[in-house]
C-alpha cells in the first residue's frame, strides 16, 4: 500500500499505478468494521482501491468534537492493508488547505439547511469542499459512502451533479454492532455505561417500524417517549423525511415510504442514526 502525504506524491503515486478503474472511499480515520464495510466493495469493485485518512477541521461546528476526534493512523494503515488497499492519501492541514490558496465551495440548497445541516451549520459546506477536492485529486470511478450518515450521501449525489464529473456514488448500509448499535467513530468515546445503554436507540427506531402506517405525528411521540424514558440520553432531534428531498413529512401523513433520522446524545458524544419506514 502506498501511502502519501502530499498532493504530489498523490498525483505521482496515481500515475504509477496500472490503468483501471478506481474506487475510492474518503474517511476521516478512526477506522472501524462499518468503514472496512466499504473498503470490501471498493476492493471487488475497482482495479485499484484508494482511501483517504483526513480529519476534515471545516465540517466541524464544534471546537471540542474536533478536539476529541478520535486519532490513529498506525490502526488505520493496518485496517486499510488488510482490506487490500493499493493507496491512501493522509495529507496534513496544510496540506490540503495551503495558507492564501482558495477553496471551491458548493451550495445544498435546501439539503444542507435541514437536521444535520440547521443542527451543525456549515457543516455539509465544509463536507463539500474537502470530497471535492478529493475527487479532483483522485478522479475515482466509484465512490463508497455508508448510509448512517444519509443527509451526507444525499449531498455528496448533489456535489457529483454540480461538479459534472463521472464518479458513482454508492451508498452502503449501515453497519452494527452485534446489539444493535450503528458503528461509529464516536462510540469509542462512550463511558462503559452509556455504550451498554445506547443500543436503545436503535432498538426504539427498529419497535417504530411497526408502526410505518400510522401518522408521524404518533411515531414521533413514540420515540420521543422512548428516549425521554432513558436519563442518560438527551434527544436532540428525531425527525421523518422524504428519502430524495430529504423534506420533512407532514405529522399526519403516515410515515411509511419515507427515513426516520434520530439523534441523540450521552454524555458529551452525539449518537446519529436512521431508518427506512
Ligand atoms: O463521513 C466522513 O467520514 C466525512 O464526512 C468525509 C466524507 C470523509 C469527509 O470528511
């Protein structure tokens, strides 16, 4: 696996490579078995498979969360090797985002205002322009993203359209734990007993299946009642949306056909997940 560090070596180690399609899975490290997820198809997919390892600062809304960002590259690269990957670009701060250089920003419209993007304000914008530059500078064929972070694909499907480039993007499902829990960078900055609590978020959306064809007005209290009832979690928001607009749905119309989005927090960590009616 070759590693660089810059852009050059990047574009040095591209250009040495054998022609063929790439498949191309960005991350901001931490790797974990949700992430391999999508190191596996990008590895059966493509003649070459490249990563990315780059805590992106400018999608972050919150200093700590960027503090705390869990941190390891030696776990990375390993994780990354296993899973046969011929290329990982690692690049420093100043690397990707030199002093007086501009950046190319893109507008969501109406995807990057709604949950994840009024809850965490220019986030999707910071999102969108570290995956654009990573896609000018890596020009993948495929690129893998997991469905835990749904608004994020539904925004990356945008970025392709206005950048008009070729790349797929594939979105993958969600990956959890044996109790339920949706892997996460995150979970490993849960106390021992808020992780053997939080399965109860994914429990609670998998029980509101059942009720896909009533109103989302009683799903909603459904769940909100649910997580009221455990003390240690604080529901931020949960909401029910159109899959493509990703609008939400009127609390009368029933919630089957469309994704319910749920966040919430323990502790200091902030827990997101998802699930389709
Ligand atoms: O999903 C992530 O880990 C990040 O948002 C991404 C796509 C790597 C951009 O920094």
């Amino acid at each position: 696996m070759i590693v660089c560090k810059t852009k050059k070596e990047l574009a040095q180690a591209l250009s040495s490579l054998p022609k063929g399609s790439i498949g191309f899975v960005p991350t901001m490290g931490a790797l974990h078995q949700g992430h391999a997820s999508l190191f596996k198809r990008a590895r059966a997919e493509n003649d070459i498979f490249a990563a990315s390892v780059f805590v992106n600062p400018i999608q972050f809304n919150n200093p700590d969360d960027l503090k705390n960002y869990p941190r390891n590259f030696e776990a990375d690269r390993k994780l990354l090797e296993q899973n046969g990957c011929d290329l990982v670009f690692a690049p420093s701060e100043e690397e990707m985002y030199p002093q007086g250089e501009a950046v190319k920003s893109y507008s969501f419209g109406a995807l990057e205002t709604v949950m994840e993007g009024a809850q965490r304000p220019g986030h999707f914008k910071g999102v969108g322009v570290v995956v654009g530059l990573l896609f000018e500078l890596i020009k993948p064929d495929n690129a893998y993203f997991g469905e835990k972070d749904f608004q994020q694909v539904a925004v990356i499907q945008d970025l392709v359209r206005q950048m008009g480039i070729h790349t797929r993007i594939v979105p993958c499902p969600i990956q959890r734990a044996e109790d339920g829990l949706a892997l996460s960078s995150r979970n490993a900055l849960l106390t021992p007993r808020h992780r053997a609590l939080a399965p109860e978020i994914y429990a609670t959306l998998k029980k509101s299946t059942q009720m896909a064809n009533q109103t989302c007005r009683e799903l909603k209290d459904f769940v909100c009642a649910q997580i009221a009832a455990v003390p240690e979690m604080e529901l931020e928001y949960f909401e029910i949306a159109r899959p493509d607009s990703l609008q939400s749905v009127p609390d009368t119309e029933p919630a089957a056909g469309n994704v319910g989005f749920i966040v919430v927090w323990m502790g200091k960590v902030r827990l997101i997940d998802n699930i389709r009616y």
